[in-house]
C-alpha cells in the first residue's frame, strides 16, 4: 500500500495533467492503439527471396513457409524468424532502480499478461491497411490500400487512391514495397506492480517506453539486386520521457536448409563488411539433400547522436540531424531560375530538381496534379529529396556496435529469448561483439547504442537480408546492398508495368498489352538528352513475353553467368523499338549479358500456340529498359518490371499481378462455332483510294458479340495526291448506339503492328505508303498487241509525281482524245486514239506524248504520259503522272501489233489511305450449335488414359510431406452436361457436373469418389449425359 502511495504522489509531481506536446507527437498519439486483432500476414516475393512477414515486425516464422525462401519456388527455407528490437533505459517509479524494458515481437518465448495470456510486445496499428485486407499494405496490390491515409501522416487529401512511399505520394521506387506501423502500447510488464512505469501519464492504458515504429520493406528484381530485401524503421519516441540510453537491433534464428535441419548451422561476422551471415555445416538441406547458400544480414543505417559534440560518422560534419529542418550537407537543390527572374516558372519547363514540394513529386511523374506546398519555393521542405527524413546523410549515425551469435537454449531457456529483457540488453549493449560459431541452433543480434531517444524526436535504422550461393556471392551482393543505401534506397527501376489479358484457346493462348510502359521515366538515369527541361530520362526498350510451367518462372531461368548461375529468364517472344539498341548488353554481370531485342518494332499481343491443352501455363509481359553502359565506372544493366504470382505451398493462387495471368488452354466445348467477321477487309469501300488492307485477329473470342457493325476510317495529312496517312478512328454501332472506340495514329500501322485490343479484336493496318506501280495488276486487260509496255513514274524535277490512282487506257479506231502539251520538238498537239480514264478520282485525265521521232503522230519508240494537274487545268499545273513505253516487240523477227479498238490496258498503283478511306465488317459471336454438337460426342476423350502415377501437368507440391495434387480431365463435352463415374462392376463413385463457358470443353476430377476416399488404381466406365444433345459412354484407368 505505501509504495503504491509512493507511485501516485510520483506521478503528481512529475507529470502535470497540462503537459504540451507538438502537433506531430499529439497526431501520433491520437491514432488507435496497436492491438493484436489486426495482425496481417504478407508474403514479400518481388524478387529471388520469398518470405512470410507480419505487420508486428516479423520476418518469417517457423516452422511455416515460406520463411527465407531462396530462390523463389525452391521450397529452400533459410530462417527460422527475424524480429527487431528496440531498449531503453529507465527507472521504475515503483522500485527506483534501473530496468532495461525490451520491445519486440515473436512467435515464441515472449513475455505474457501471467493472468490473461496477453502478448506483450509490438502490436500492429489499424489504419494503415484496407479494412478488410488480409495482409499488410503492399505497393503492388491497390486493394490492400487503405481508402484514406490515416490523419497522423498530416497528408492532404491528394495523397488518398496513391501509395503512400518513402519517396512521396505514389512514388514507387522499389519494385515491392510494404509499409505498417506498429507500437508497443501493449507491452505492460513494467507498468504492472512493483514498477509501475506509464510512458504518458495522461494515458493509462498506453504502456510500454510509448514508441511507434513505421516500417518499410523493400524489393528491387533488377540482377543485381534480385537477392536482396531492405528493413528500414524509423521510431519515434511519444512519451513523456527522455531516453539518454537506448539500442536498436535486430534479432534472427538461423534456419539454413529447412525446417528440420537447424541444429548444424555456422555463423560468422565481417567487422569491415558490417555482414553477419549463416551457412550450413555440411552444405546439404533437408529434405532431398539439396545444396545449400549463405543468407545474412547487412549492417546499413544506424540511430543518429546529435547531442553529443562528436562527428560519430566521420563525415566532416558534428551534430547533424534529421529533424533540425536544415539541409546539414548541403546536398539539396532548389529549382534552376532559367531566365533569372528569381521565381520558378512551371510554363517555361524550369526544372524542379529537389524542389518538388513535399508531396515529393513534380511535373514529370504520372500522378502529378498541379503544385503543392513547397513546390519551387526555392526552400527545402520535408519530404524533398535530399532532405531530413529523405536524406540518410543527415544523421550523425553511431553505426555497429554490437553483435551476439550465440547458441539457442532449448524451451526458452538460455537468456536469449525476447522474454529475457535485462540479457538482452547485455547482448545489445555497446562494445559486445562475439563473431563466430559454428554447428548449433544460432541466433544471432545486431545493435546499434548508445545514443539519446528524446521525447518528440525520431530516429531510424535499416538492415538487409542477403542471400547468395557461397560467401564471395554474398559478399557481392552486399556491394549491391551498400549501394542503393548509398544513393538513398534510390536505384535504377524497371519500366511501368504493362497490364497484361490471357484468353485461353484450343492449343493456343491470346495475349495482349498495353503501351503505359512506354512513357516510363528513370530519375536515377538524370535527365532526357541532358537537358532537365525534358524531365527524367524515358529508357524503356521493350517487352519480354515469358511462358512457364511455375509460378516463379524459375523453369525458364537458364540464362547462367561464367560461373553457371542462372540470371536471366529465356522468353519465348522479344519485342523491343526500333532504335538501333540491339543485340547483348555490353555491361553483363559475371559473363551473362542481357539481350536488348532485334530491332523488331513494338508489338501488342501475341499467340501462343506452343502450349498443351490442360496444362497450366503462368505468362508475364516483362517491360524492361536499356540500359546504360556509360552510367558511372561501371555501367548499368538493362532492368525488367517484376512479374509477380503469389501461390501457397498448397499450390492455392493467392496474387497475380497485372502484368501476369494463370490460363489453362482447352479445347471448347462440343457444337462450338466459333467467332465470325463478316465484310471485305482486303478492299477499301467505294469511294477510297488506299490499296492496303485489314488484318482482324481474335484476341478473345467470348468478348466478340452478334451484330455489332465496325468501321475503320482513315486520316491523313497534305494535300491530295501528296499526302500521308496518320493513323484511323474505329467507330461502333451495336443496338443503335455509335460509339467511337478509338483513335490509332500510324504508328501501329505495319505487318508487324497490331493495335491494342478493343472488344477481344486487335487490327493489324497494311498500308502501302509509297506511290508505287503494282505490276501483277497493271498490263493488258483485252487486246492482242505485242509491243512492250511499261508503266513506270516520271523523272522529271517537281513535275514528276506518282499519282495515288488507278487508270483504264481504252484504245479505239477513231480519235478519242488531243495531246494537251505544246512544246516542239517533243512535244505537240495530236488528236490519239484512246483516252485515259481516273478510276481512283472517277475523272478522265489528260494525255501528252512524247514524239521522239517527231512525226506528229503516237508511233513504235513513242511515250505515252499519264497527265494530271495540281490547281487549274493549264500546261503550268502539268504533272506528269505516269509515263508509258510503247516500243517494238522484244522479238525483231516479230511483226508489231498495234493495239486495236475495245483493247484496254490498266494501270494498278500501290496508294496510301487519305481521309475518308474506310472499310466496313460485322461480327457474329461464338455459338453453340447443338446438331453438331450431337456428331462430336464421339470425340468426348480422357486425359491422360491412362494415368499413370501421375500426369505432366499436375503441380508440384512444395511442402515437406504429402502427395500433391492428382486430377485427370474429361475434354470436349458438351457446354451443360452430367458425367457420372462407375466401377467395371457398375458402383457409382463420382458425379460431376459441368455447366461452363463455351470455350471451355473440360472439367477435372481430383481422383477423389463423393465418399472423400481417394479412387483405387483400376478400370472405370464412364457416361456422359447432355440436355437436347445425347449421351456417350467411354472408359478409362487407372495405373499404379
């Protein structure tokens, strides 16, 4: 009772009801509490390492997979579980003495309410995921988003819809990114009796040292950093304490080759690398005996001391600070005043540099909407680049200071645990470094202490996880490591993902994209040509279209470096701009060199049509970049957007990004008619002038639809005939509603150009763009001369011009028309025998003669020319259209015959699509059509039959034990049907019942009877059953 008295009277004096806070502490404070109710497990798979973590700190946890699995889809776990920690020293009112509370969260061997079992650790704080997510806030995934960014992040309104990223509203960086916060309001073990510690006197039912951690995960897929994940924390103190001495760290449980072989790991610390890593003792893992990598932690950030006078980074500057609202290294820059009128000017293109405002975007990034506060004040503002809590280097970080490997007692015993506070803090305290052990359960600790947490302030830390094949790996790819910690987690990024749609067909898969890629910037790179007026620099280079039987395409990665390792995934289409980037990467990475394309040109879908029915096929289109061999001393290699499917280890799908899709290609269903275009889209419509043609390819052949009437119309520049098509307008009518799809500029035009999809169609636009005689089309239509006659252009200076238009000469006995030039000796004006008739412009057209032998007169060695006009008809507008031979025969011996009245002879040109061309077709959806439906019951079939042990398409089972999945399919039934499965002695064990789209023609059966008994190894009959269309009877085994 008397020191319960003592504690009260302690709390009255030393914390007034009145106490101020800032703004930003008092925001904090406001937010819900973190509660263990909204606990939200996230796999991170944005690269090479596939891991579960939590949104109370964790990072993996056994023994659930996957937990540091690497490579991703190898079933090959690493770690056992990684948390962090975070210690302060305080004195207990209750007892005055020292007490050393330890903050954290793991699956085993915490500290408990001894009464009501509740957990006392780190908690996550609701708000910062979707309401009804089921995994933390994830960059990737806009649907795990909360709708509105909680207020204690002080964001405008803008930034809700947008992720909210380290760099600023919508910025993504990073390939993966997730972002949560959590506190430790639920740690009550020194708020109980005899201690009686309340980090906010105002607020009893906040525990704990009153600490809230944001944190940040990141990913990068490039090669050179596909091994690697970044932990980032930044803590801020909201009691009402000051905390002289406080360590950050972090805690890992080593768990080298999987779940059941943890007892024969090694580990060791590089003091210069700042690396911990762990290894196998024998290099195998279990199950299978597979061979085994390194994985460790990196050493990056460490907590700041900026109150002690010391320069404890060696940088050259003392006391710097994140949160003093000075730019300490002056590596900041405001926005570039081009025309010194001292004010940025947004119209003039004045680069913004650092001075975008705090939202941290400027004029050049897709989610800018307009300026916001800061933007080109001329003044650093938080959340800029280069500044306070962007810019790592204005921190006076204390760096390592302690690490601990040490052994894991059995059943929380040891010391080791989360639970043990005071030798934890033993183990975290400055100058404890034991660097080496070897063959036993290894934990390992990494701290960084001491330095001051005052109360309102913050401080951050960061830590990677690094895998790699041996230790010279895992030391390269900690360069990797220190260098985008370097540059801020700032590093080169992959092109904007293109959204990605998979039809599956009969023996074929349609894929199709669109071109949001193309307008990807790279600020890492600097600026377009140099000039900041353009903005960041546009290097993408083309898509990779990749097909594989996993998930995470690690089938198709055998693309290896001189030492054999597998880097780059081999696609089964390449299609890259036409810009004379091509062929290997010059820069490569140990041997292995990306290739840039073939100077293919862009392209917006593709057919598979290596595929097998059945079998599940996982597609990406890749976007990836060019590239920079000139980029610092080294170079940089090409860089490919992810390409993300998230499957548990039961095989169930749990994500697929939008550059992704999962497809199972089929044979339709029996009866299937398919999708029908109707119209001639090999001739413009009456009226145009363009000779090319359509192409229609069907994209997705259920999106077509009966009846709907399509026009492709045509625009171009110039005037006639010297014009050129820019591109055409789709338009729509379907139930009595015009709707004008799209507009397509030129740049899709070409054999090897398809247009983006619209209404499961892609348009492939043949034009022919030079004026050009079309020679199998041009000649004699009737007659029987033998002179030669050959159409060819004009030469002559300006005058000359391939005319866009076809002709008719109709020859007669009697004269038809009068030479209309007057130009002796060449040139003179006699009445011919034919006239010449503008098929293409419904005219007839003037005619000249060149008289090379001067005899007034059209004879053998004469040339007929094809006149038309450019404004009046006068000799000063003549163009010379088409020139004529009319020589002798090629033979000498032969006879010349003249053409006589009725011949006629034609002249065919290859002419562009001008304004007005068009060409018109109607779709017919896919049908059904029963009667034939009846005669294909026959070629009902089972797949495989027989099944023997297992089918080629079944998928692979990652877990430890356990069959897998077994299924056999039924194939081309009917769209409605029943199929009922009976033993050779007539016991029905399975019904099934199938009433699917009429694209799909299967259903699958999990070998599984409806008594849930898996089905023994043997012959079964089975009978199908349609509704108005029949039934078939077949049979199948199967084979142990």
């Amino acid at each position: 009772m008397f020191r319960n008295l003592l504690f009260i009277v302690y709390i009255l004096i030393a914390f007034p009801v009145t106490a101020q806070v800032t703004p930003e502490v008092q925001r904090y404070r406001d937010d819900p509490k973190g509660d263990i109710k909204f606990r939200r497990e996230g796999v991170m798979d944005g690269n090479q390492i596939r891991t579960l973590f939590y949104n109370n700190g964790e990072v993996g946890q056994w023994p659930y997979q996957p937990s540091g699995e690497w490579p991703k889809g190898s079933g090959h776990s690493y770690l056992d579980g990684v948390s962090v920690l975070i210690a302060s020293e305080i004195t207990a009112p209750g007892t005055g003495q020292l007490v050393h509370p330890v903050q954290t969260s793991y699956r085993e061997w915490m500290d408990k309410d001894p009464v009501t079992g509740e957990i006392w650790g780190l908690e996550p704080v609701p708000g910062y995921m979707h309401p009804s997510a089921k995994k933390p806030a994830i960059n990737t995934d806009p649907a795990s988003w909360p709708d509105f960014w909680p207020a204690a992040l002080n964001l405008t309104s803008e930034w809700d819809g947008f992720w909210y990223g380290y760099f600023g509203r919508g910025v993504q960086n990073s390939d993966f990114e997730t972002f949560f916060v959590m506190d430790d309001s639920k740690d009550k073990e020194f708020t109980r009796n005899p201690f009686f510690y309340y980090p906010i006197a105002a607020d009893s039912q906040r525990a704990g040292l009153g600490l809230r951690v944001e944190v940040r995960g990141f990913q990068w897929s490039q090669v050179l950093a596909e091994d690697i994940i970044f932990w980032h924390y930044d803590i801020l103190n909201l009691s009402d304490f000051n905390y002289p001495k406080t360590a950050f760290g972090f805690y890992t449980d080593c768990g080298v080759g999987g779940t059941d072989d943890s007892e024969d790991d090694n580990a060791s610390f590089d003091l210069i690398l700042d690396l911990a890593y762990c290894y196998d003792n024998n290099g195998l893992g279990l199950p299978d005996n597979w061979k085994t990598g390194y994985y460790g932690y990196a050493y990056l950030e460490s907590p700041g001391n900026g109150f002690d006078g010391i320069d404890n980074d060696q940088d050259g500057i003392t006391d710097e600070r994140r949160d003093d609202n000075i730019d300490n290294d002056g590596d900041w820059i405001k926005y570039t005043d081009l025309n010194g009128n001292g004010v940025w000017d947004a119209d003039q293109n004045e680069p913004l540099n650092d001075d975008v405002g705090r939202d941290g975007v400027g004029p050049f990034d897709r989610q800018y909407t307009g300026p916001d506060e800061g933007e080109g004040d001329g003044l650093p503002t938080d959340g800029e680049p280069n500044f306070d809590k962007t810019d790592k280097d204005e921190s006076d970080q204390i760096g390592l200071t302690a690490v601990s490997l040490y052994r894991l007692g059995q059943g929380g015993t040891g010391g080791g645990w989360p639970k043990d506070d005071e030798s934890l803090w033993l183990k975290m305290s400055a100058g404890t470094f034991d660097t080496s052990l070897q063959r036993a359960n290894i934990s390992m600790i990494f701290a960084s202490g001491m330095f001051p947490l005052n109360k309102g302030l913050r401080e951050r830390f960061s830590m990677a996880l690094v895998f790699g094949e041996d230790l010279n790996d895992i030391i390269f790819n900690k360069e990797t490591v220190q260098q985008i910690y370097n540059s801020n987690y700032n590093f080169s990024k992959p092109p904007i993902k293109p959204k990605l749609t998979a039809v599956p067909g009969d023996r074929k898969v349609y894929l199709y994209w669109d071109n949001v890629a193309e307008e990807s910037r790279d600020a890492f790179l600097g600026y377009q040509n140099n000039d900041p007026t353009q903005g960041y620099k546009k290097d993408f280079e083309g898509y990779l279209i990749y097909r594989s039987t996993e998930p995470e395409f690690n089938d198709i990665k055998i693309i290896t470096d001189s030492k054999g390792s597998p880097k780059y995934w081999k696609p089964i289409a390449q299609f890259d701009l036409k810009d004379s980037i091509s062929g290997p990467d010059p820069v490569g990475i140990n041997g292995a060199h990306f290739w840039r394309g073939s100077e293919t040109g862009l392209r917006y879908s593709y057919i598979d049509t290596d595929v097998k029915n059945g079998v599940e096929y996982y597609y990406a289109c890749v976007s990836y970049d060019m590239g920079d061999p000139s980029f610092g001393t080294t170079g940089l290699q090409p860089s490919e957007c992810t390409k993300i499917i998230t499957q548990d280890f039961a095989g169930n799908l749990q994500f697929v990004d939008i550059n992704c899709a999962v497809v199972t290609p089929n044979a339709p269903v029996a009866g299937y008619v398919s999708p029908q275009i109707s119209g001639d889209i090999k001739n413009v419509a009456a009226g145009g002038a363009g000779s090319g043609d359509l192409q229609i390819t069907v994209l997705d052949p259920s999106a077509i639809v009966s009846g709907a009437d399509y026009t492709v119309e045509f625009t171009s520049t110039s005037a006639y005939p010297l014009y050129k098509s820019t591109g055409y307008r789709l338009i729509k009518s379907f139930n009595s509603v015009i709707d004008t799809l799209a507009t397509v500029d030129s740049s899709y035009f070409g054999a090897e150009r398809i247009s983006p999809p619209y209404d499961g169609m892609a348009i492939t636009v043949l034009n022919d763009t030079a004026v050009t005689v079309n020679d199998s089309l041009t000649g004699w239509l009737t007659g029987r001369t033998n002179l030669i006659t050959m159409t060819t252009p004009n030469p002559t200076p300006i005058r000359g011009i391939p005319w866009p238009a076809d002709y008719e000469i109709t020859f007669s006995d009697t004269p038809q028309d009068t030479c209309f030039i007057q130009s002796p000796p060449l040139y003179s004006r006699f009445p011919v025998n034919f006239k010449i008739y503008n098929k293409t412009e419904n005219k007839f057209a003037k005619v000249a003669v060149r008289d090379n032998d001067g005899s007034g007169s059209l004879t053998i060695g004469d040339q007929i020319q094809v006149l038309e006009f450019q404004g009046a008809v006068t000799q000063a507008n003549v163009r010379f259209a088409w020139d004529i031979s009319y020589d002798a025969p090629a033979d000498p011996a032969a006879t010349p015959v003249l053409p006589a009245a009725g011949d006629k002879y034609q002249i065919t040109t290859y002419k562009p699509f001008k304004n007005g061309d068009k060409f018109n077709f109607r779709t017919n959806a896919a049908v059904v059509d029963n009667d034939l439906a009846k005669n294909q019951l026959e070629r009902i079939d089972v797949v495989p039959n027989p099944y023997v042990g297992a089918a080629s398409w079944e998928k692979r089972n990652l877990n430890s034990t356990g069959r897998g999945e077994r299924k056999i399919d039924f194939v081309k039934l009917p769209a409605e049907c029943t199929i009922r499965i009976y033993t050779i002695t007539g016991q029905l064990i399975k019904t099934l019942y199938k009433n699917s789209n009429i694209g799909d023609g299967s259903i699958s059966w999990n070998l599984v009877t409806d008594d849930g008994m898996d089905a023994a190894y043997g012959i079964y009959v089975y009978h199908v059953e349609a509704p108005n269309v029949g039934e078939h009877v077949g049979k199948f085994a199967l084979i142990k």
